[in-house]
C-alpha cells in the first residue's frame, strides 16, 4: 500500500528560523560548539557576507520601490484631445476609449496595429467610428475592438473605419508598457521604449502609464503610474518563495522568488488592473475645447437576403456569438424570398464545418417563423456535430411542441457526445425525452454503450474522467433508465460498468450506487467480472500509482449492497483462481492481490469491508 504524502508550504523566513532554532537546540544538548566551534564561525561569517551582500545589491531597488506612489500621479490636466495616441506593447481601446469615440468627444485613436492582420506592416492604425449594416462589419477590422466591447458593438452597427498610418511625432500620448517574468526565468533588465524612466536592474514584473505631451520635439509627462517588482540575491535563507509560496523541496529556477529583501523590492500601483484608463479620462482630461459632433449611423441599405446569408456565413465561430448577429437580419432572412432549402442549407452549413455545430438560435428563430424549415432540418444533416451552441432554445420548442419533440428526438440524442453549451442542458433534455417519449427513450437508451453511440466520439470512448466529475447527462440517463425502463435500466448500468479500463470502471460504480438495492443485485455478476478482469487495470493511470484498493473498494461498496459480504467475495476469488491453476492458465498478479487484500482487509485499507 503506497503512502500518499502532502507537500508542505513554508515561507523562507519560518523555515530559517525553525531550522536555526533546531542547530542551536542540537548544540546545546549535544555539546557541538565545542568540537565544530571553527565550522560555525565560518558558516556564521558566511551568512553575515552573504546578507551584506545582499544588502548592498537591494538598496537601490528598495529606495526606488519605496519612492514609487501607490496612487496615479497626476502634474496637470489638459481639455480632451479630439487625436489620442496610445503607444506601447500592451496599449488598447478599451471600453471608455470606445465610448468617447461613439459621442464624439474623441474624433480618432492611433494605436499600435493587432498582430496577425492585414495592418501589421504598419508602425500605428488609424481608428476611426464606422457604420455598417448590423452583423455585417469584416471580422478583421471588428477584431480591432476590445473583446469585451465587440459583439455590442457588432450588433449596433458600428464598424470602425481603420488605416495604416505612422506614429504622430506631436500630440497627446498615453503610453502602455509592461514586462513580466515567469518564476522558472531569470529576472530581465528593461529598457522602456516610450516611458521616460528606467528602473534600477533586473525587474520580475513592470509595469507603467504615462500621459505625455509632445510639442516641438519636447517631451512632458501629464501623469503615470506604475507598478515595480524586483528580486535581490539569495541571502542567508534556506529557499526561495515565489508565486505560488515555495513548495520546501522544489526551488524555483529562476531568481524571482529569492533574497531575504525580496518584500521590500516591489511597490507602486497597489490597484489589481493597472491598465485601466479610467483614472486618464477622469483625472487627466478635462473638458473638450471644440465643438461635439456626435456620429450619427448612417441610413444603410438593408442587406439583401444573398447578404444576409453571406453575413452569417463569414463570421468567426471562435470569437462570434450568431444569436447577436440574428436580431437585425432576421426580417431579411425570413422574407419571402427566401425559400425553405436556402434557410436549411444555411443550417447545414455550420454543421459542416471543421468543427461541426448545432446554432439553437437559427433553429428557434426557424421553429417560430418557419417552421417547415425548422422541421426539415433533422434529415439534412449528415455527420456528428462537435457543439450545440444555445441549446435551451431547442429543448424549450421540444417541450412545446410534440411535431418537433418526435422530429428532433433522434438529432438530439446523437448530438449528446458533442460538447453543449451550457452542459447542464444535456440532463435536462434527457428528463424532458423520457418524460415525453418513454417508449421512444426506451427504445434508445439500450444503445448508449455501443460502439457509435452517444458515448462515443469520432469512434473512441470519449466519456472517460467525465463519470469521476459526476456527469449530469450519465446520472440523468441511469436514473430515467431505472425508472422508466424495466430491465432496460439495470441493462444499460451492466453495459456501463464494463466499459472502459479500470478507471473508468470504478467511477462507473456510482452510477449503480443511487439506485435501489434491488439493481445492485441485478449487475453484481458485471461488478465481479471486474474484480477477475485483469485487462480492466491496464490502463495509463495504473502504471504510475497503484489504484488496486481503490478499484476494489469501489467494487465491494456495490457487491455489499447487493447481499454479498467481503468473506463471500474472497471465497469466490479463491474459487476462480483455483480454477485457473487446475487449467493451467496463470492467474494474473492484480488478482493475486485482491485476494491477498481481501484475507486481511484491515491492513490494507479496505473501508468497505469495516463493518463486517
């Protein structure tokens, strides 16, 4: 039985202190000042170089810590410019910069171009207000947005107009700069590129907000803030800290965590996101001295319906959400003009996809308007699905309607191995279907375990560790099985408990564990089946730690449950094994031990046989 022991945290100081108070405890009773008096000096006057060393290397970097004001620091304001120029590797338009745009106080933002875009060849863009019709602005000049703002914004119509541009030599800058060093590194001397200081030696992390106003090639700063964390040498201290705090036999690789002055060589900005620039908007600039022009959207043409469609077709489906885009499209898609078979290939065509979904707004917007395309949809799409995206809106129609409940009945089931969001909808889908259609979910429960069922992903077992995270679809499906099935129910739970390595096999048990007496006892043959399986411990997890009590633990909870006791189960893992021999087939060693477990149970941490 293998011991499982629980690293314990301790801070460089305690740990020194504690292993400091333990030599002179040791010197003192065992009378080694004496005999090792030399040694204790020089390790005494190493320590005591050591910390002066370190001294000497963290002044500068504590007085320049200590110097740095925790608040934003503000020398003048100036009325809001109509030109704002954000400079540096983490500068971005965030929420208050677009809202300043759309009123009209800010006319234009020049900020660095985004990576992997057609404006990446340029030193600066050009940022602009931009109208489009609803859902149909480019992705590439959309992603320009702040993620957190795109999608509104998308939706509203807005489509910033963006161009190539170099960086002004005059006007007002606010200056985003950043450096942070993971704990595995060594700490990295900077040298900002935009920002007017440079902090003393290697920093962990850095980071800094400048305003700043160029005129005629002179340079003045507004206002900043910043935010300074610096390492010093490993002084006389038994390890390091670091984020997280130090684990006592694993050091860090780096310096980040190290020096005894390490507390003291950090300071600044104490506020948790020092790149929001609320704080430039409010304290910085004042009121506009020009006249407010508010952008107006302009009177866009609606989108034809082959626009629409295109629309739709051409969005991102890592970044973009179709229910935002659906809204001021929907009267063109639904027109008359637009047959049944264009709105179902349209649904279709996200099922093909790469990876493969299901677009439960579409489907409902359908459902309601249209529904012979809604109905239609089922038989066209041919293939697993990878996602359902918004699947309340199908299950809400499912439970409305009973044409749709029996035509999307098969859809849905098949669809419960891809990924739903949120995947708690699969559970309650399946209460919905049984409840419904008992006969139907009957009929189909009992192929959940075969090879291309439901459990089953692009032909690999792909339900795995989800039983160990109590999977809301499978408790769903063994609870509606049992009370709804007959001897389906304890059918399918046998099918599951042999499915799988061993693993999988013992989270399975819990499954089998909430229903009656009466089911344990039904497919307690499938559970000892396990327990004289050997191929059911093979997998991965078992040749690095040995999960042998566990799997049988597992086991004997439910074989408990049905009538058997711990002694009846060893009996008859003696009897199978003294079959084996008397065949001259070798017993496999995981059943050799079982047994061994079971004769002395007590030892071997077998909690399931403790009230015996």
């Amino acid at each position: 039985m293998y011991i499982i022991i629980f690293p314990f945290i301790f801070h460089p100081f305690i740990l020194t202190a504690v292993l400091a108070v333990i030599v002179i405890w040791a010197c003192v009773k065992y009378n080694l000042w004496r005999r090792y008096k030399r040694l204790f000096v020089i390790g005494l006057a190493v320590a005591i170089v050591a910390l002066a060393f370190d001294t000497m290397r963290a002044l500068e970097r504590i007085k320049y810590a200590h110097n740095l004001p925790t608040e934003p620091v503000v020398h003048k304001t100036v009325p809001l410019p109509a030109r704002l120029i954000l400079v540096g590797n983490s500068a971005k338009c965030e929420k208050q910069c677009h809202e300043m745009l759309l009123s009209g106080e800010l006319e234009e933002v020049i900020l660095p171009p985004p990576r992997r875009s057609r404006w990446s060849g340029f030193p600066a863009i050009r940022y602009r207000v931009g109208w489009s019709v609803p859902g149909a602005c480019p992705q590439d000049r959309l992603r320009v947005a702040h993620m957190t703002s795109r999608q509104s914004l998308s939706s509203k119509g807005f489509c910033p107009e963006i161009e190539g541009t170099e960086i002004p030599v005059e006007g007002i800058f606010v200056v985003h700069e950043s450096l942070g060093v993971q704990a595995k590194k060594r700490a990295r001397y900077i040298q900002p590129k935009y920002s007017g200081e440079t902090p003393p030696g290697p920093v962990i992390k850095y980071t800094a907000m400048e305003v700043q106003e160029r005129q005629s090639g002179e340079t003045s700063v507004l206002a900043y803030e910043r935010r300074y964390v610096a390492p010093s040498h490993l002084g006389p201290l038994i390890g390091c800290w670091n984020r997280p705090a130090n684990v006592i036999w694993i050091m860090p690789g780096g310096d980040t965590g190290c020096g005894l002055w390490r507390l003291m060589t950090g300071g600044g900005s104490r506020r948790p996101h020092q790149w929001n620039m609320k704080w430039v908007f409010s304290d910085v600039f004042g009121a506009t001295d020009r006249k407010i022009i508010k952008p107006a959207p302009r009177n866009l043409e609606a989108p034809s319906p082959s626009d629409a469609i295109r629309i739709l077709k051409s969005l991102d489906y890592d970044v973009d959400d179709v229910s935002t885009h659906l809204p001021p499209l929907k009267d063109t898609l639904l027109g008359p003009s637009v047959s049944d078979d264009t709105l179902v290939d349209l649904v279709v065509h996200f099922s093909q996809l790469k990876r493969g979904r299901l677009e439960g707004s579409l489907i409902a917007l359908l459902a309601d308007s249209r529904p012979s395309a809604a109905l239609a949809v089922p038989a066209a799409i041919d293939g697993s699905l990878e996602y359902v995206v918004d699947p309340s809106s199908i299950i809400e129609r499912i439970r409305r309607d009973a044409t749709f409940r029996t035509t999307y009945a098969d859809l849905m089931f098949k669809a419960l191995s891809a990924v739903w969001h949120p995947r708690e909808s699969k559970a309650a889908f399946i209460k919905l279907i049984a409840k419904e259609q008992p006969d139907w979910f009957c009929k189909n429960v009992d192929q959940v375990p075969d090879t291309g069922g439901i459990l089953y992903h692009n032909g690999k077992l792909a339900f795995g560790w989800t039983i160990s995270r109590t999977s809301p679809m499978l408790y769903a499906l063994a609870d509606e099985a049992v009370a709804r099935c007959g001897e389906a129910g304890p059918a399918l739970l046998g099918k599951l408990l042999r499915l799988g390595e061993g693993t999988v096999r013992e989270h399975a048990i819990r499954l089998v564990l909430r229903q009656p007496d009466r089911v344990s006892a039904q497919v307690s043959d499938h559970a000892f089946a396990n327990l004289v399986d050997d191929g059911s411990m093979q997998g991965r997890v078992f040749e690095k730690v040995s999960r042998n009590q566990f799997f049988l633990n597992a086991h004997l909870r439910l074989l408990r449950k049905a009538g058997q006791t711990c002694a009846e189960v060893l009996e008859r893992l003696q009897s199978f094994a003294g079959e084996q021999r008397r065949k001259g087939q070798p017993v496999a060693e995981q059943i050799q031990e079982r047994i061994e477990f079971l004769r002395q149970p007590t030892q071997f941490g077998l909690w399931a046989c403790n009230d015996e």
